[in-house]
C-alpha cells in the first residue's frame, strides 16, 4: 500500500464494465466515510477497447493520480499492452485476474491471485457478469457492507429488467464470498457531509449556482459530459441549452445571451477554443461578459482527445488578435471547479469581459470524494449609470461602464467590435482607440481580486509555482519534502490574467529559487511568469506533457536532485 | 399615451457611411417605417448584425444594437431570442456576411426556426473590402482583380436554400421600392418562426450595372406558396428577380415548450453529494 | 506488369478503432472494392477526412491519406485537387462533420464543382463523441443527454441541400448493401465534377434502431433524374431511405481554363520597377 | 522642410483624386531618381468620405511617416477634421486650397494660397479635373518634366475614352502653369533601377518568387489588396487561386495544396487569423507546410480595420492551442517584405510547420520607392528519407523527416493532426507523444537561421529592439540621437520565432541597458523578449497603439527624458 492510500486499477475491455465497477467501488467507500479519487483511461477505440478505472482510496483529500498500483483486477487482459505508460504496479502488489499466463511481460513480476471470473459470475446467475463479481470482491476487501454495493447496483440499474438487477446482485454476493489476500487500506473515517463528483459536474454546478442561465455549446471531449450533466438541471432552473452547429456559432450565441443579460456559458476543449478566439474577442471589444470553460486535452490540433495536458495556457491568454485584456481562472482540484467556475462567471459579469476557465480532462472526467465545496457569493453591487446621457462605453474611475440591458428604457445603444467612441459609435480616431484600450484594461487592473487569486502554503526558501490541476502533485511534493526536512512553499495560482504581480512578489517573499511545474511541453506558465515579473527570484522550469499525469515522485526527483544543495 | 412614434423616430441620427446611391439606404428606411408600423418599442427590439456596409446598419436605428464579427449574426441574435423571448428580434446584414462566411449558420437558423427575422442586403458582391465576388455573384462577372475571368461558379441561390435546409417563411424585396420592403418586413416580424427576406440592394459604386435591376425585377402575381415541392420548382426555374411573400408554411418555433420538474439549487447540489 | 490488386490490398491492415457491428466497415470494404475495381493506383490517391468516427477511414487504406480536422476535410481536398489535377481525390466524413460543422464547406463544394467525390456515412449522430444529435437525428430522439427531449430541429436533408446548392451527382447508398457502395463509388470517382454519396451507416452503439433501417432501405428503380425541380419535389417527398443515383446533371468542373499569356518572374518584377 | 525630406499631404473628398494624384507624383518623382513614401488614409466611408494621400520625398530610403507636413494640398475640406491626429502641419507649412476660410481651426496658422482649382479645372478642358490640376501644380513645384506627368496621367487612363486623356493632359498644363511659392525638396537624385511598390505588393511578389503557386484566401482590408495583384501574376506563372468561402476553408485548402507538394499561402488580417488558428495547429502536428500572411490592421476585434497596429504579434506566437512551435517573421520594411516572405515560404517549406508572417496596414498599404530589393535564395538540399521502410515523422537528427507527396511510389502514409508515431499511425502513448514533441520542437531550435534574424546596427550602450514596421522610427531615432551625440545600438528583429536568444544576447553585448519599442498597447513584444531572454539587460518597454505609425520624435523625446542621464 502506497503511502497515499490504497491504489486499485480495475482494467477489461470496453463494455466489459471495468469503470462502473470502480465508480460503484468509490461511491460505496463514500458513504463508508472514505475519500478517494477515481481516474478513467480508454483506448481510442469507442467501443470494445480497453478501458480502466483507477481508484486511489485515502481517508483524507489530497489527492494525486497514483503512480504504482497496490492491487491489479484485470477482467481480462484485452490490449492491456497499451496501458504500459499509465498503470504501473507497486512492487509486491497483487494482481487478481482469470488467465495470469496472458498477462503482459511488464508486470509478471507481481503477486497473481487466479479467479474464474467468467464461470463464477455464469454460476451466479444467468446473466451474471465479471464486474460484479469483481465488485463484491473487492467490496469484501475494502471491509465494506455487501448491502450498500447491492443498493448502488440496484440504483443504477433502475431503468434496466429486473433480470439484470439480480443478476448484479447476485454477482456481487457471489463475489463477496471470495476470500483472497489483498492489500488493505486504513479503515475509511471521513466526515459526513461529503460529496461525489466528477470536475466537469462540479464546474456546470459551480456555473449554475452562480447565476448562468443559457449554454451554447458543440460537443467535444472531454467536455461533452460537462454540458450533458449541465442540461437537464439548466432547463429545470428555467435555462436554456442549445446544441450550436459549430463553436462559432455556439460562443456568438452565447454572447447574444449576455447582451440580453442573461448569464451565458459555454465548455469545450482545445480546438474548440481556437475556432471560438476571434469571437472571444468581439466580447472584449464588446464588453460582453462570458463564461468559457476549456476542458484541457493533450495537443496540439486533434492531439490526445481522452487524455490530460495543460497545454492551453498559452492560446487562453494570448490567443485573441489585437489587445485585448481579458479573464483566465484556472480550478486547483475537483471540489475547486465549484469555486472556480463561479467566481469566475461573477468576474466576467462584474468586469464585462469573457473569463476562460482552464479545467482539464484530469480535473474533468475523474470523479473525487470531497467535502462540501465552497461555492463563489457575488459580491454585491451594480454599475449604476451616472445622471445624464447614457453612454454605453463612458470613461468611468474603475474603467467598468453601466451596461444596459434590452428592456431598459432609454438607454438604447448598439454594442460594437469595431473600435467606437463612448457613446460606442464607430470610431478610428486615436484618442477613442487609446482611451477605450486604456478602459479595458484599467477595469482589470483596478478590480480588487483578493485572497483567492492563489492558494499559497508552507514556508522555505524553495517556492513551487504551478496552476490548475498541477496543484494537486505540487502539494504533495512540498508535503513530502516538509516530511524529509525540507520546508517548500507551495504557490498553486487560481486568476492566472490579470496576474496579481504584487501578490505573487509577497508570496515568494524570503525565496531564494523558485521551481514552476506545469503540464506542458513548452513550459507555458514559466515563461508567462517571467514575461510578467521582475526578476527577485530566479525561476526554473519543470515542464512535462501529458498524458500520464504530474506525481509528486517525479518533482521530488528532480528537486532533490537539480534544487537542494 | 404619447403619440405613436414616426419612422423618422426610429433613426439614431448617425450619418451612415454608405455611398450616396447605395440600396442598403432604402432597408434602413423600410425597417424604420415597418418599425413605425408595427408600433414596435425602441426599447424591446434588438437589431443584430455581422461585418459589411449593410451590417452598419443597427447603428443607425434607435433602438437596441448589436454590431457583431462577419458571419456571425444569426447565431448572436438565436442566442439572444432563445434567451429573451420577450424581445423582438432582427437580424440583417450582407450576402457576403450571409452565405459566404456565414452560411453554415444560414443552414442551421433555417432548420431551428427560432423566431427571428433575418434580412439579407444582397448587392452580390462584397461592398465593404471593395468589390469582390460574393456567392450570389454572376459566374462571369470579371470585375474584380481577384478573379479576373469571373468567379467561375455557379450563383447560390437564397430562396432555394432556405427552402430545402427548412425556412418557414420566404420573401424577396428589392431597394428600389422601399414600401414593399417594409410591408414585407411588417409580415416577417408578425411571422412566428424563422422568416427569412431577401432583398436585391445595388452596390451602385461596384456594381453600377445593377442600376438594370429597375427593368427586371416584378413582383409576383400569384399566392405564396405552401408546398415544398412546388416552390423548390419556383426557385430553381426563376430568374430570381420576382420579389413579394414567395413560400409560407408555417411550423411551430424552437425551442418547444416541455413540461417538467423545477428545480432549486439545493436540489441539484443533493445529486452531487454522496 | 504486375497482376492487378485485390480489393485487400487496398487495405492498411490497421485495425479499425470502430465497434464490432459498426456500418463504416463496409463503407472501407466498398472503398476498398470500387478501388480495386477502377485498378486505381494507391500511389495517386488520396483519401481525405475530418474527426469522428467514420472520417478514421483514410488510416485503414493502402493509399495516400490526410486526416485532418473536425469539418474541414472538404476545403482540404478542394484545395488538393486544384494544386494536383492528376490524382483522384476522394472525401469522406460523418453527418456531424459534414453537416453541421462542416455545413459551410458543403454548400461551397456543391457550388464550387471540383472534380473530387465526397462521402458521407451518416449514422444521424456523433458517435466519436458518445452519441449526441447531428443535424440528421431525428427530431425526437431522445437518448442524448445534451437534448433530453429530442433535438427538436427539423433533421437536415442532404439531398435536397446538396441539389439546393448545385451538386450535379447525388446517390445514397446503405451501410448493408456494400457492394451497392462500391458500385455507386465508382460511378461517383469516374463523374467529372462534384460527386456527392450519401452513405446510410449505422452506429450500432449509440442508434441500435438503425438495425431497422435494413426493412425500410429499398433501391430506386427508375433512372436517375436529371431535372432539379424533379429532384427537389423527390427530396423533399421521400422517406430518405431510396438508395440508388438519384440525380445527375453534369457541368463544367472548376477550374475552368482561361487562355492566358505565361509570364515569367522577371516579366512580374518588371511591373514592380519604376 | 523637415530634416528627412519633403513632405506633402494631398487630401479631398473620396473620388475627388488626391490618392491617385499622389501616387501619379510619387512615380514621377521616382522617374526623376528620387526616393520617396506614400502612406493613404481613408474615412470610414466607402465612397465620398475623406481620404488623403500622405508623401515624404527624398533621396535617401530611410523612410519614416512624416509627423509635421510642410505642404498640404487640399481639394476640398470635406470631413477634414477627422485627420486631426494624423496630419500635422510644420511651422510655416503652406497650405494650397481653394476656401481658406473654409479650413478648420486647428490648421488656421499656416500660409494659405489660395487656387481656384475647380474654376481652372473646368478652363482647362469641359472634363478637367482638380487633382490633374494639383499634379501639374506640385510637379512644377518639385521640378519634375511636365511631360512625364502627363504621361503617367495618360498610362493610367489607357482604358479610359479619350476625352478624359485630353482632360487629365489640359489640366496638369494648366497647373504646371501655376506660379506658387512652395517649399521644394533637394532635387531627385537616387541610383537608376529602383522598385516602386507597396509592401503588398513585395510580399506577394515575394512569396511568388519563392515558388509559391497555390493561394486560397478570403478577402479582408487590408490583405485584400495582396491577394488581388497576386491573382494575375499566380495563373500566368500556372498556379492557381481560390477566392475560399470563408478563412477556415482558405487555410485548409492551402494545406490540401501543400500536402500535394504545391508550396501554398494566404493573407488575411487579425479575424482571419483568429479563425485560422485552429487549422494552423493542424500544420503543426501534420508537418505540412504553409505561409500566411497577417497584414496587421487595429484590433481587438473588428477594429480598425483601415489603420496600422502591431497587435497581433501574440496570437501569433501563442494563438494555437497545444505545444505548437511554429514560425514568425516580421518584414522590417516595404522592400524586406520580398525578402521576409520569400525566406518564410522557404523555411516552412524546409522546416515542415507553419510561417506566419507580421506585416501590417502601414507596410502593406503604403508605396515607397527603393533599390532593386533582396531576394530571398533557398538553400538548396531536401531531406532524403532513409533506406527501409518510409516513415513519415521518422526521429531524426535534425528533426525534419522526409516528406513524401500523392504520386511518390511506395511511400503512402496518412498525415494526422491526431498524435501519432513515426509512422503516422494514431497514437496515445506518452512516448510516442513526447518524441513527437520533441520532433517538432527540435526542428525548429536545430536549424542555423544565419545572420538574417535581425538587421543590428549602431554602437553604444543604449539598444532599441524592435519588430516589422516600427524598424523604420527606430532607425530614424538612432541616427538622429547618434547625430546628437548619443551613440545608439538598434536591433530589428525579423525572426520572432524561434527566437534566436544566443545571436540576441550577442548583439546586446555591452549594453547596459534597452527599450523595446512597439506600435501596440500590452507591450506584446516586451513581455515575450522577458519571457525569453534571461536578464543581462533590464528591458523598458515603449509601447503605442496606432493608428497614428510610430515615429522618431516620440521615442527621442522619450529616450531623451527617460533613458538618458
Ligand atoms: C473574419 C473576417 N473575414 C473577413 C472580413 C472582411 N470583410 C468585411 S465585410 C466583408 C464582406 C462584406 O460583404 P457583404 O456581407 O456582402 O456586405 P456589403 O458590404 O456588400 O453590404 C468582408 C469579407 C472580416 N471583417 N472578418
Ligand atoms: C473543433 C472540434 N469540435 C468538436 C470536436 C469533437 N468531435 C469529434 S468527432 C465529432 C462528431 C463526429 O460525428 P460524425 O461526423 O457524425 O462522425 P461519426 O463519429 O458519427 O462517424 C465531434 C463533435 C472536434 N474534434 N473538433
Ligand atoms: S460600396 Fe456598395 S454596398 Fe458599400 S456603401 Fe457603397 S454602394 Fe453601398
Ligand atoms: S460509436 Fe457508432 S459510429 Fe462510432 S465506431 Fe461505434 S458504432 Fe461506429
Ligand atoms: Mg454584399
Ligand atoms: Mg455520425
């Protein structure tokens, strides 16, 4: 057992129900009062490939992506080959599976447990499948009650004939009763109250509890499951969600809906955001809140669509033509896609300009134990237009303008990407092309962001900076660094633009080096963090692409070996 | 109650950058006098638009505006009225901004049938980037040093691509009779769904043979049609310069009405705890 | 020389990331077959495709290959066969590839006449992504999340657009007739001008009804029409499941050839100099 | 007259002539062997709106826009307010016009002569037009033959009835006739053989000389204008260009035609290249070649779409989602544009990826007269694939694999945007995926650009860094600042990406410190010069948005109070 908690990987080919098994796994140890992170890999294949559900079941909430296995359940070893790169087993971890001469080379050296999961799930019921039985077996393992996996077969199989909800519960008795020597984890023990979820879910949640109310979107992985689980809780809120025929038409869409003051959204991935850019601009030079979410993907073009990088940093911040100053938010973990998401559909309106919301498949498709998120509240207060003629565009002290709103009587004005006057008639004068650039960018300059811009933790000479889902393998790093006796200060920025160059200084205060970790090939964040400081600590780079993701193994290595004396 | 507002009081007063002789100033007087009309509010109706010289049109109207990139209106202006039903909502701009650049949204607004109006100033050329062929373009107009001999390919024609991608409601206007215009786009408001009117606006400055169209165009005689067939008949064998209401068979808007559960935010956090 | 190839030797032996039971297999096998058929030479062929499932063909034949983005594999292959009149170019994609992102293309590409065929094997949804609505879903399918009602939208009709739009070659052929495929195919790759082929594909995974299809699909008997008004009252009537060429009236391909004086690099600096 | 030659603003209504009675002055002064500039400004309006046609006549080809005029010629006052910002008036400037009283206030103080241009015209011949007339008039002014006036006037009105030759001829007598006391420039005295083009026009010519035979595009101000002189030359050299039905199509076909072996290209400006960016990842990852053109116009968004910035230098470098290496070049004048865009279309053909390159509205837009400009010369030598089997994105030493096109026997393979092996095969795995990385990656920082990244000049421990256009202030403040005693480095970078960071350091060696000048807002190119250099040299930043071009007072004024002791 890793120090982190029990790491389980349940692997079969697709449709052989490897990741139901594992979420049912996770949802159980839940309610047990176990914490625990379940990460999905498939093959490309859409069905019939290899999939895999891979748990890390802890008592507590920092989680990182395992990077050895304790325990191995292959309902069969179909195209197992092609997981090399991402399950890597502990030494001594057990593998339980039917056929252990098929097993692969790579992994002949772990500890087989043979078990007839075809002919026990058939014995079991007609209709019997492996991934039950594997489910009461590993249930049987974890110490949990056979009742509550049955109770969560049974749910999600409501819609399916009754066969098939014996047939699970059969399959799971069948495989509770399996005795097998298996790695145990620390008896679950967490606080009541939690909740289970998946990153995609927590930022439509995040989006909906602050205040959106119209989505237009085209389908992309690995966002689409964000908009899927966002529909049906949109429309029962009195929303609205249009499947656009293409992502330009989606984010002109949703900018339609802004002006009309409606709060608008929409998610998508890499390519998705490209197509969006020129439009995201028009919200610039509009000033027409937005809220993007861009569900990270391995790249560059299609790239690795089901697979994690945070890759996008770069075209997020300076991927819109002209300049044009707008909002990037990254979440930190799962339960963070709540706040995040929020806050950031809030600074969009509050500043009136687009907020891109740099998630990623990591954060996105895996699913995480969690106490209750925290959840953005707006803080109050509306532009209120000054006396007089109404100006869409006037030079205000703050740089933000009252914005009307069709409906709203006598303040008629005509919203414009061309470069325009106050009034917002088009204009190509230098004055109104300096004094609106001025504006926009002075309305984020000014705004007070406070406290949340990061989250910084620990103290020591050595800082390390990341953003995003890297946060997740920085802490522990720094954590595991503190144990062996080096103190590490841990920066893991949420509001990457505008940067709060005055706050990151008095974070890194006292530091004499500083290591940024990223995601990436091209170490986007280390090189937009020198183009955006000055130079009191000397920054090196730690820049890795997906797909596998960030460990804290990793960075220990390299720290240890590259940063301390 | 104040009096009713003239067509005059639906003009912002913004000197509009046209050329003088251009078409694209009889829509602008024909959406303020259906406008008048209709006695529309100044303040629930949206005009939106892309990028040409017709799609500076918004600003120079006085009522709501949205001047958006080039192709991209319909989709502003879907997502506006799918938002906020309540508003009246119109959308115009250039054959270049429609079916070029923008025509996969032409497709799309024809098919969903959200209740919009979209007109289309269609001069046949790009007018705006100074004179180059548009799809509604003849195939041998070689006035344009980009495509010298032409552009060599076959016009698209507005009418009958509405038609087969789904259009409700289909109507052609010309500039040179401006109160035909503005009667058509009183009836396209009125329509519930999509309408769709086309009207042939002369570029007099890259086109200046469009000045002919006075002598071609003529309005139709006989009822819209309502069957599918017929007019997709109408609209291939046409010369494309019979203006009036041409096809009419109306079908229920989007988005449909579906009954359901509401619920609060504290009902959907429960989904998301364990 | 050489015995000619078999059908499997214009196989990559990659195997297909598809599903067991997927109709796109016997949209390669038919590719496969009509290649063989017409003794195309793999060497001066080339597939080209978008993203989804049906455009990862190009990787599982023997032949020149690009695969390149969602919806764009039109432009690439005008592009390619304007640079390279010698090779055979064939396009292929899904109904949301083509349809709906790739709507734009279409339209153009019908009108434009490029000598290259275009394939589309469409399963009336995404299934790449996991079964959302394209533009040819029903209009109360309910099984995607995203539209839980239904699309709601009139489903797109490829025929009557690509007529609508100009595309002088029109069939359909069924995921469970491929040799009707390979036939239409080849008769498709030999039409000098756009070829349009409208392939009922299913996706067994995420529309499993589409196993019904096999009850409804019936071959057209009568000949080809050649008239667009015909064709337009035959699209807009018909249940869209008659396989066959439905429609052919050829024109001039583009590029059309203009005489023109050659001019050498220096010849144009000279109009540079003072 | 201002120390660099004598400059001259024609100005009139829109149709009234003054651009074409500039550009008529212009290639007559270049007959004589004079140097010289023309910048245009229009009013927004298509047609009767204001434009004007802006000279500097020298004898030197260090052309700056003037930022004082010492005549002005106007035909008219229509609108003329609206060139407030942009054209000044000298102390002393003369002003010839037909109403002095109709001026505006801000030009009041000049020497008025007053010219019944419109009466004389009509004296002159029924058809006689103001503008022949101001040509004749400023023809004799700057001493040029009448003769070769009235031919050029003849020239371009070859396809025009006769009566408007016999007109044009009447009228530039008539106001050759004109006896006025005017400023006069040193006479014309430049080489023979000099080029007289817009930057348009060397770019096009430029990419046609570097084999460019396929063009797709989609028209948009102020690229339109390339495109179309491109046209004729393309189809008589057998290439072929297709007018595409919007920018996503027009970059894909360029591909299509590059995946064919036919070196391909388009020009658009910011929107298009937003909309683009999606598909130039596309050449990324697939290695195929491309060049486009972005003749930046003011941005964000739609703009100003007539008017010079250099706003896009971001998107360029980082506008593609993924880790996406690519190349940027900046031509530094109008006769570089033949010689940076040949050198593009030619490294993208040897480096296998995208070139974009940043030329903007100012560049593009204006006509200067230069020597016989430098072409670019590929290096001769194509990548030879190994023996054995054909691997498309085989490893390799330099990182550029052989690129086989339709038609080669016996290399068929399938270019993919998905991350794929050396083969081409579709692949997620993380090693194929970071060598792919590190493929694309190092093709680009393995390759010896030589001497032309930059054009350095000057001693002194001051440098000026710049990019594209704004070379030509930077330039000029140099020399005048050397002139005045301060000795003054300049380095015009004409390679953005991949930043030649060793060369650079090199050519700041001894500098002890440097300002980055630039015509946008954010400072777009001091932040990316912090991001890759490291810190030898503390960098300021001078940074002004258009549309007004940048010009030598300005940056002396503020290198004089800011920079120097
Ligand atoms: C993305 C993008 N591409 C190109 C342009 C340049 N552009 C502006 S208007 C226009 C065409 C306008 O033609 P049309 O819509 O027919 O309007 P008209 O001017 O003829 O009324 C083009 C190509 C742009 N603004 N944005
Ligand atoms: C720009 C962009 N948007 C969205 C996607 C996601 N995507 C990939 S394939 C696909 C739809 C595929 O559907 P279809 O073309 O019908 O092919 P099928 O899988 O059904 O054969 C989508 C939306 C993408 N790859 N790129
Ligand atoms: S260029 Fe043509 S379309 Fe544009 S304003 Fe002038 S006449 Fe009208
Ligand atoms: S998801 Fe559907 S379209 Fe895709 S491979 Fe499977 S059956 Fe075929
Ligand atoms: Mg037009
Ligand atoms: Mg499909």
């Amino acid at each position: 057992m890793t120090r982190d908690g029990l790491s389980i990987a349940i692997t079969g080919a697709g449709g052989a129900g490897a990741i139901s098994c594992g979420e049912m796994l996770l949802r159980a140890w839940a309610a047990a009062g176990g914490r625990g992170l379940l990460r999905k890999a498939f093959g490309p294949q859409i069905r019939g490939g290899e999939a895999a559900a891979l748990l890390t079941l802890t008592d507590s909430e920092d989680y990182t992506a395992a990077t050895h296995y304790d325990l191995l359940l292959a309902l069969d070893w179909l195209n197992f080959e092609r997981f090399e790169d991402e399950i890597r087993l502990a030494d001594h971890a057990a593998v339980v599976c039917e056929s252990p001469g098929d097993a692969p080379e790579f992994i002949k050296a772990a500890r087989f447990q043979d078990v007839a999961f075809k002919q026990l799930a058939a014995d079991s019921h007609p209709e019997g499948r492996s991934n039950m039985l594997a489910l009461g077996l590993l249930g049987r393992a974890l110490e949990l009650p056979v009742e509550s996996l049955c109770e969560l077969a049974e749910q999600r199989l409501a819609s399916r004939p009754q066969a098939y909800r014996d047939a699970a519960r059969a399959g799971i008795e069948a495989g509770f009763e399996l005795e097998l020597s298996l790695p145990r984890p620390a008896p679950a023990r967490g606080e009541p109250g939690a909740w289970c979820m998946s990153g995609n879910q927590a930022a439509a949640y995040g989006a909906l509890d602050a205040g959106i109310r119209f989505v237009a979107a085209y389908p992309i992985t690995p966002a689409s499951d964000l908009l899927e689980w966002m529909a049906g809780p949109l429309e029962q809120l009195g929303g609205h969600l249009v499947q656009a025929e293409d992502e330009l038409a989606a984010i002109n869409m949703a900018l339609g809906a802004s002006f009309g003051g409606v709060p608008a959204f929409t998610a998508t991935s890499g390519p998705g955001l490209a197509l969006m850019s020129e439009s995201i601009g028009l919200a610039v030079a509009s000033e027409t809140p937005v809220c993007i979410v861009n569900v990270q993907r391995g790249g560059p073009s299609t790239g690795i669509p089901t697979k994690s990088e945070q890759s996008d940093l770069d075209i997020a911040l300076h991927g819109l033509h002209g300049d044009a100053p707008h909002l990037v938010l990254a979440p930190l973990d799962i339960g963070d896609c709540v706040f995040t998401t929020g806050w950031a559909v809030h600074l969009a309106a509050a500043l009136q300009t687009p907020a891109i919301v740099l998630s990623d498949q990591f954060l996105g498709q895996s699913t995480a134990v969690v106490s209750e998120p925290r959840r953005h509240r707006a803080e109050p207060g509306q532009v209120v237009a000054s006396d007089g003629d109404y100006l869409r565009y006037r030079l205000t002290a703050s740089g933000v303008s009252a914005m009307a709103v069709p409906g709203d009587s006598d303040r008629r004005f005509t919203a414009d990407g061309l470069e325009h006057n106050e009034r917002g008639t088009p204009s190509a004068s230098q004055t109104d092309h300096q004094q609106q650039l001025d504006k926009r960018r002075h309305k984020l300059d000014a705004h007070e962001f406070g406290e949340d811009w990061a989250e910084v933790a620990g103290e020591g000479e050595l800082a390390l900076l990341c953003f995003g889902s890297s946060a997740a393998a920085v802490r522990a790093a720094a954590a595991r660094l503190a144990r062996s006796g080096t103190a590490v200060r841990s920066v893991a920025i949420r509001l990457l633009a505008p940067l709060p160059v005055a706050e990151l200084h008095d974070a890194l205060e006292g530091c004499s080096r500083a290591l940024v970790v990223e995601q990436n090939h091209s170490a986007q964040l280390f090189h937009y963090l020198r183009s955006q400081m000055g130079v009191d600590v000397p920054l090196r780079s730690y820049a890795r692409p997906g797909p596998v993701p960030l460990n804290p193994d990793e960075l220990c290595e390299f720290i240890n070996q590259e940063m301390l004396p | 109650m104040n009096a009713p507002l003239k067509p005059k009081d639906y003009k912002s007063g913004i000197k509009p950058i046209w050329c003088p002789g251009c078409g694209h100033y009889s829509v602008l007087n024909a959406v303020a006098k259906a406008m008048a009309a209709l006695e529309l509010s100044r303040d629930d109706t949206v005009l939106v638009s892309g990028i040409g010289c017709s799609s500076r049109l918004p600003a120079y109207t006085d009522s709501y505006g949205f001047h958006g990139v080039h192709g991209r209106g319909l989709a502003v202006a879907q997502g506006l009225k799918v938002a906020r039903p309540d508003l009246t909502v119109i959308t115009l701009g250039g054959d270049g901004d429609g079916f070029s650049i923008g025509g996969n949204h032409f497709l799309h607004a024809c098919r969903r049938n959200v209740d919009i109006t979209y007109i289309v100033m269609d001069n046949e050329v790009y007018g705006m980037t100074k004179g180059q062929a548009s799809p509604t373009t003849p195939i041998d107009w070689d006035s344009s040093k980009l495509t010298p001999h032409g552009p060599g390919v076959r016009p698209f024609k507005p009418a009958a691509v509405a038609l087969a991608t789904g259009a409700p409601w289909i109507a052609r206007g010309y500039s040179g009779n401006p109160n035909q215009i503005a009667r058509l786009l009183s009836e396209a408001i009125q329509h519930k769904g999509f309408s769709f009117l086309h009207v042939l606006s002369q570029c007099i400055t890259y086109c200046p043979e469009q000045t002919d169209w006075k002598a071609i165009v003529h309005e139709r005689e006989a009822e819209p049609l309502t069957d599918a067939s017929e007019a997709a008949a109408l609209f291939f064998a046409e010369s494309g310069f019979e203006t009036g209401l041409l096809y009419h068979q109306p079908r229920a808007p989007w988005p449909p009405q579906h009954e359901q559960q509401p619920a609060s935010l504290d009902d959907i956090a429960e989904r998301l705890r364990v």
